[in-house]
C-alpha cells in the first residue's frame, strides 16, 4: 500500500510511542521532500535510534539525502 504526506503525522505519531521499534521499512511510497524531512526529524527526537530504516523505491528522494 502506497502512502503519502498525509499520512506523515501517524507515522511521526507512531515512531514516538514504539520507542522499542528497532526496524522501519518504507518501500515504494510516494512521500514529497518535505515529508522525508519531517520523518527524519521525528527519527533524530527518538531516545532509542532505529538498527534498521529502508527506504528503496520511493519518489521524493534526492540520493545524496540518504545516508
């Protein structure tokens, strides 16, 4: 299923109650490169950082913003 901006505050939401989530896979969506930016600051807040954040195939994002 293909998600969009508009599902962005659920995800940031989601990412500050699972603080024991150690794994996030986004494949194939359609999120703009505000929506990168926003997930990026949900990520950086979290006290228990992500092992693993996959991203592959997804429009809105500029290879030299994945690190």
């Amino acid at each position: 299923m293909e998600i969009g901006d508009d599902v962005m505050p659920s995800i940031c939401e989601m990412l500050k109650s699972l603080q024991n989530l150690e794994e996030l896979t986004l494949w194939g969506n359609d999120l703009s490169e505000t929506a990168w930016v926003e997930l990026s600051r949900c990520l950086e807040g979290r006290s228990n950082k992500l092992n693993m954040l996959d991203i592959k195939e997804n429009e809105g994002i500029c290879p030299e913003n994945v690190v």
